[in-house]
C-alpha cells in the first residue's frame, strides 16, 4: 500500500458528520495515543484507522472509504483496503483471515 498523508481538520470535519458525540470523543481519544510526543503529529497507518472506525465506532466501510478516498487515497489503496476488510473470505489478500 502507497503512503499517504491526510490533513487530520478536513478528516475531522468529515467524519463527525457521521459519528455522534460519544464516538467523535472515542475518536479523539483514539488519535491522541497516536500522536508522535516531539512533533504532535498523528501517526497511524490506514488500515488501524479503519479498523477503529468499523470496529469502534460502527461506521459503515463503504462510508469511511467514501471519505479517504474524497482525502486523497488513491484507488487502488481503497480497492486493497475493501479487499482486507471484506466479509467475503474469496476476495481478501492470502493470508489475511477476520
């Protein structure tokens, strides 16, 4: 997968539109122990967020992709992400089991 850097306010934006506020404060929680103490910059890689968003905050995947993808992730990124995450067994990655 392809790095990207997301701006965290226009994510933010986006994505309390779809959470109410016991889960905009999960989230905030969530990026706060991922933030690098020397720079305050938040690190994680794609697929944590994600699994946070589904798994923590009940977002639907088709929704969170919507948003990274309007963000910048590319295509392909979002159709290996969609692959990962799949209920469908047959289209994940080898190797990777829910």
């Amino acid at each position: 997968m392809s790095e990207c850097e997301i701006d965290l306010e226009d994510f933010l934006t986006r994505i309390e539109k779809l959470l109410s506020k016991k889960y905009i404060k999960k989230l905030e929680l969530y990026l706060d122990s991922h933030r690098e103490p020397t720079t305050g910059d938040v690190v994680l890689i794609t697929e944590e967020l994600i699994a946070f968003l589904v798994s923590e905050c009940k977002l639907e995947l088709k929704e969170v992709l919507k948003i990274l993808l309007e963000l910048g992730l590319n295509e392909k990124d979002i159709n290996y992400i969609h692959r990962l995450f799949s209920e469908n067994a047959l289209v994940r990655p080898y190797g990777y089991s829910r």
